[in-house]
C-alpha cells in the first residue's frame, strides 16, 4: 500500500497507519531548498506551509514531516545505490577514489607530475553534536544519557566509522604488526602558537557535545574526499592517519594541514611510517596559514617552496567550512543518524551541483594568474639581479645557508644562562647596598636623645629603622645567591664582577639581548590577536554582540599594542648596537610573523646575510613565485586533459547503459540518465570556459593539445553502444552558457576573501 502512495506522489509518516501523506513535491522542495540554504530547518519550512494553506502550525507536523523527509532521502539514497550497482561503480571506496575528474581521472601518456595529487585537510568544530541527557545527579558533573536508541548510521561513503579512527590512536599502535615503537623528538617550534597541536587541548571533550565536530579533507578543487567525526575529543592527530591510512593509494600525495610541522612526528612513530615513506607522502602548509609558521617551519613545508606544488594556496577547508557551517543551527540538535544524513547530502549536492559547475572556472582563474606571474618574469629578472641573485642555484644556496642557520640556532647555553642570573643578582645586590646606606645615613640623623612624644616623629624613625633592616636581610640573601652563582660559575670571591669588568659588560648585553626578545615576543602576541580578531570581524554569521565585543577590544589591544610598541623600541635602542625601531606601519605591514624571526636575531654577522636583508628575501619570493607558476600550468595542462577526457568518456558510458538497460528496465535506465545528467548540464559550460583559455594573452598555441580528449586509463565502456534516443533529453535545457569572464573573476575574488577571512576561526 505505501508503494502505491508513493507512486501517486504522496509519502506517508508511518509506516503502519496511513491517516497522514506529505506531498512528494513538498518534500522535495525542502530538500532543494535545504540544500541550497543549509539554514532552513524543518520547522520554518512547515510553518511557511502552514502559512500558504492558511492552516494553525501544531508541533507534531514538524514531526511527521521530518519522518517523510527521512524516508525521502531513504528513497534517493536506494535509487542511488542501485544506479551505481548497475554502473559497476560499488567496489569500496569507489567515491573516493573517484570524486575529483581533474584529480584523479587519469588518462593514458599524460606526464608525471611531482606531486600527484594536493589534498587540504582540517578540523572543523562548529557542525558540532549535542548529547541529550538527563538532569545531573548530585556528584556527577553529567546526567545520564537519554536518547533513543538507533542503529541507523547514516553518511553513506562520505564518512569513516569512529572504529577506524580509533585504530590509530596512539595507544593503539602496538596493535600493528611490524611496529616498532620510537621516542618523540624534540618540541615542535609553533606548538605555542597552535591550540590544535597541544594534547591537552584536543583530548578532551566539552560538556553536552558527544560529538565535537568533523575532520574534513578535499581536493584542491574541493570536491569532498571524506569526513571523519572527532568524538569527544579536539582535533587529534588519529582523524589525520587514519584518513592517510585509506586514502593513501595516491602516489605522491600532497597534503596541506595548519599544523602539519606538528604531525610530522607523528607520522614518522606512527605504523603508517613506512607507508608514507613509499608513498612519497609531502606534509604542507597553506599560503594563507604559513605567516603564523616560523621560517623554519616555512622553509620546510610552506607551498611557495615546495616543487610541484604550484600556486594554489590550498586554503580548501576554510572555504569549504565557511559554507557549511550554515548547517551547524539545524544540525547541532539533531541525532546522530540524521546529522550525518545531512552532511553527507549536503556534501553530495555541493560536490554535483557547485564544484563540478566551477571546477572549470577553477582552471581559469589559476591559468590566467600563472600566466600573468610568468608574463612579469623580465621585471622578476631585474629585481633579481639588483639584489644579486643570478640563477635559481644561488636562490638555493641562500634558502639552504638560511635553514642551516636556523637549525643550529639553539637554545641558550646553561653557561650563559648562569652567567645573565649571576649579572642581574649582582645588579639587585648593588641596588639593595645603595638603599641600606641610605637608611643608615638617614638613621644615623636621627638624635635620639632629642627625640619627643610626638607619634608622627616615632613613626617615622620606626619606619627609617624598618626599611634598614629589610634592606639588611635582602642583602644577606642576596650574597648567599651570589655566593651560590659564584660556586657554579667556579669564580673565587677576588674575581666578583665589577661594572668596570668585561665580564660585567658582556653579562649586560646579554641581559639586554633577552630583554629586547621579551618585548619582542609580546609585541607579537597581540599582533597575531590583532590579525585574527580584524578577521573575524568580518565572518559570515558573526552577530552584532560579538562584532561590538571585538571592536571594543580592538580599540584597546590597538592601546595595548602602541605601549608594547614603545617598550620594544626601548629595548632596541639599549643594545648595541642599537637594533632596527618599529613604527606603527611597519608592524602591521608585516605579512608574515617569519619576519619577528629576523628581528630576535642579535648576530650583526647573520644580519649582513643577503637572504636576511628585506629586498633580498621579496625578490626570492617573487622567483619562487615564478618557478610554482610554470608548474602550475604543468598542472593545469594535465587536469584540463582529464576533464575533457572524462566528460567525453563519461556522457559515452552513460548513453551506452541507458541504451543497454531502457528495454529491460526503462525506470532504472531513466534514473541512470538523471544521474548522469547532474553532472552533464554543466560540461558546456566547462567547454566554453576551457576555449576562453587558448584566448588568454600569452597562452601558447602548442599547449593546445591537452585541451582535446585522450583516453581514459579506467575508462568504462559497454559492449554494443550505438548511442540511445534523443527523446530522453527532452524537456532539460543545458547549463547557461553565456556566464561572462567578469561574473568568474567576481566569484574567484569573492572565495578568496572568503577564505581569507575564515582564517579567523583557527585557534592561535
């Protein structure tokens, strides 16, 4: 009885008793609007209905819709599945492998690339999960669960079970066969700088949530890879592994994280090690996060100096997150099986209907910029010479003598450590014998013979007598803790420092030295709070209350930050020599924290470097720029391959197997022509798009080649094809294809401020 419900258009809200159907077209309305707008939830939507119809909203109808809505999404995902059965697309993890044609759809002689494929993952906490539980019982911080139990896991293939993250937990590791254990090596220089690189910050859970939020990873183009759930815990580095782990049949894989300096060791200890050695694995840093690295961090695995990374910044995920989160009002309630149920469409209709529209907008955009970076390569070519830079070999050289620099800078020495302890006792020991003396005189002053009744007279010698005292016993210690520096220092008492003594004069430096990177540290404290608080000024779904709490804050950190300012220049200026003074202008121009790096150096002689002088390190960039756009289009040559060899290969496959089942089946061959025309209404467009190329000024005309279809290597084909009727395209219009060059440009700068400023949502 319900198929025939639903062969009329109607849904029914029980299974069993059918008093109440939801019109099909209703449901299926909501889940176009829902997609579209992540926002709307059930409730609105039945009220508007309500409103239309002139009816009284009653709770229960949100109820009984959302029972349709499930069965609606039950009744697309089977259709699904059985289309990609008869399409021989089910061997698992066949949507992962497959989900990117410009990625991962590759075709025969094509050329090897250095990095076979880029790929950006992140953590994302705001599609987080509330667990509803009963009201604590006295001595218990939460109350007992109180959901309803449900077997029903729902994500389909978008998501990876919390079983197969949990293998690669550390404490899991020794499960591995073959696995040596290996101690950690030393402390990661941005782990400060980083709250998801600290243990104690991503192990724990957080009240109500069960589940704290999803581990995303994406193409460079972002179709969407896979999903894993963080569960009662931050951002820990088994969602990363254990996503490598089934995704790292890529050979060269490149993979951009904000901490990936951070998870380096984690992989090297992990039994994925070996793996990752074979595989070739290249941990990165996206454009966007590298200024929070320092240059070390930077030199090692920032995209500008990778080779084969190209020009992609691979700030994916902030993209990506920055429209999803649209999910987190409706979705933070929900329970588990229908908040993935909702992610996964919502990845789904993203990945068909808004990527794969723009995937070839993508290719544009990136080949009209790596082709404007190589148009200016005269001009680099001055600037380089200027600076004495004459072939890519000295650029190496400079960048090579920087890291070994930076690795050999250690930490202070214990000798000089002592050394600056015994200095700034000696210095307090110094002022605490002028204070004594001082109250000695003044004591001494006094005639106490002469001394009356008066009380305000008694307080005051009682104080003087005080202070004289005090003075005493602080110089008592004080001695002992000079004795105690000399004895470790093995100085005897005749060799104590004076302020005439080179020894007293070295100390003072380095007293100095130390003083200066104090102030430099703070002054880029508040700089790096300044950077993300302007950001998240300018969110998307920041509301008016926090926008005011920021800009309040703002003006003060703007007070906070002039008097650090003050104190840094200070300290500059007392050294000597006197060390380069920051304005206003100079501190906020600073694109990279890199740059403070330079400023805590005190060596004159790493100063005097050509890699360390300002011009010098901006032409090195503008080379490297150059370099990573002629791999970019090496890059874009080859995706663009793809692309035209998937649409002619893919809209082949599919008129063949709706030619080959229409007689047997003709609803499954119709779904079969639906779902290949999800994609298929958009390859004009792209075809538009990829002739505008060739019209590009300085695009070469023997490159024109790889915009012509080759030959898949896991090309899909049926036996028999000799194309199927026209008839089954009747009644669809193709994509617009009169898009103009301008409303691309638009959009590409409106995703990069996007991504700019979802930065912000990073924990610094």
């Amino acid at each position: 009885m319900n198929s025939g419900y639903i062969r009329s258009g109607y849904l029914p809200v029980n299974p069993l008793v059918n008093r109440i159907l939801i019109a099909l077209d209703t449901v299926e309305l909501y889940h176009n609007l829902f997609m579209r707008c992540p926002r709307l939830g059930i409730q609105p939507f039945v009220r508007a209905v309500c409103d239309l119809q002139g009816a009284r909203f009653k709770n229960n109808l949100s109820v009984q819709f959302s029972s349709a809505y499930d069965l609606y999404c039950r009744l697309k995902q089977l259709t699904r599945s059985k289309v990609l059965e008869a399409l021989g697309r089910t061997t698992p993890n066949w949507r992962m492998l497959n989900s990117c044609p410009s990625c991962q759809y590759e075709v025969k002689d094509e050329p090897t690339l250095p990095i076979r494929m880029l790929l950006a993952i992140d953590g994302n906490n705001s599609l987080k999960r509330f667990q509803r539980r009963e009201r604590s019982l006295e001595g218990q911080e939460l109350g007992p669960e109180k959901e309803r139990e449900d077997h029903r896991t729902g994500g389909g293939d978008y998501f990876l079970s919390p079983e197969q993250a949990n293998l690669w937990e550390e404490s899991q590791w020794h499960r591995w066969p073959g696995w040596t254990p290996r101690e950690a090596s030393v402390k990661v220089p941005c782990e400060d700088r980083w709250s998801n690189m600290k243990e104690s910050k991503t192990n724990r859970s957080f009240g109500h949530f069960d589940v704290n939020g999803i581990f995303g990873a994406f193409c460079r183009h972002s179709f969407t890879i896979v999903f894993l759930d963080m569960i009662r815990s931050g951002e820990q580095a088994k969602y990363m592994l254990a996503l490598l782990y089934h995704f790292m049949a890529a050979w060269s894989l490149g993979v951009a994280y904000d901490i990936a300096c951070g998870m380096i060791d984690k992989i090297i200890r992990s039994p994925l090690a070996e793996v990752a050695q074979n595989e070739r694995l290249q941990m990165l840093i996206g454009l966007l996060h590298g200024y929070a690295h320092n240059r070390l961090c930077q030199l090692s695995f920032l995209m500008l100096y990778i080779h084969g990374a190209g020009i992609e910044d691979l700030e994916v995920c902030e993209r990506y997150f920055s429209h999803s989160n649209a999910l987190a009002p409706v979705t933070r309630y929900m329970s588990k099986f229908r908040r993935r149920q909702a992610i996964s469409n919502y990845a789904y209709h993203r990945d068909n209907f808004e990527t794969y529209h723009n995937l070839s907008r993508f290719l544009y955009s990136n080949y009209k910029q790596a082709l404007g970076i190589i148009l200016r390569a005269k001009d680099t070519s001055r600037v380089l010479i200027s600076v004495g830079i004459t072939d890519i070999n000295c650029a190496s050289s400079w960048l090579e003598e920087e890291r070994r620099y930076l690795e050999t800078r250690g930490k202070t020495p214990e000798d000089e450590t002592l050394k600056s302890s015994y200095y700034l006792t000696l210095v307090k020991l110094l002022e605490c014998q002028k204070c004594l003396m001082r109250a000695r005189k003044t004591f001494r002053q006094v005639d106490l013979g002469q001394l009356s009744d008066n009380t305000r007279e008694q307080d005051g010698l009682y104080l003087t007598e005080r202070q004289m005292v005090n003075a005493q016993e602080m110089e008592a210690k004080l001695l002992l803790d000079v004795q105690s520096l000399e004895e470790r220092l093995n100085l005897r008492r005749v060799q104590r420092w004076t302020q005439d003594s080179e020894e007293w004069r070295k100390a003072k430096e380095m007293v100095d030295t130390a003083q200066y990177r104090r102030a430099l540290d703070r002054l880029e404290g508040l700089i790096v709070a300044r950077i993300f608080e302007l950001s998240k000024m300018n969110v998307a779904g920041t509301g008016y209350k926090m926008r005011q709490h920021i800009g309040d804050a703002m003006k003060k950190r703007s007070k906070t930050i002039l008097s650090a300012l003050e104190d840094y220049n200070q300290a500059a200026a007392a050294l000597n020599p006197p060390r380069k003074l920051l304005n206003w202008d100079d501190v906020l121009n600073y694109t990279y924290l890199s740059e403070f790096d330079f400023l805590r150096d005190s060596d004159t002689d790493v100063l005097s470097k050509p890699w360390a002088k300002p011009a010098a390190r901006e032409a090195l960039s503008e080379l490297f720029k150059l370099l990573r756009a002629g791999e970019e289009l090496e890059r874009l040559h080859v995706e663009i391959k793809r692309l035209v060899t998937y649409m002619k290969e893919e809209e082949e496959y599919i008129r063949g197997m709706v030619r080959k089942v229409q007689n047997s089946d003709p609803r499954l061959a119709y779904q079969i022509w639906k779902h290949g025309h999800e994609r298929r209404r958009f390859n004009e467009v792209h075809r538009l798009r990829l002739r505008s190329i060739q019209q590009l000024k300085g695009f070469s005309p023997a490159d024109a080649h790889f915009f012509e279809p080759g030959v898949g290597i896991r090309r899909q084909s049926v036996l028999g094809d000799e194309g199927i009727d026209e008839d089954w395209q009747d009644g669809v219009q193709d994509a617009d294809s009169d898009e103009s060059e301008g409303e691309d440009e638009e959009a590409e700068a409106d995703e990069r401020a996007e991504a700019v400023l979802a930065i912000a949502n990073d924990s610094v």
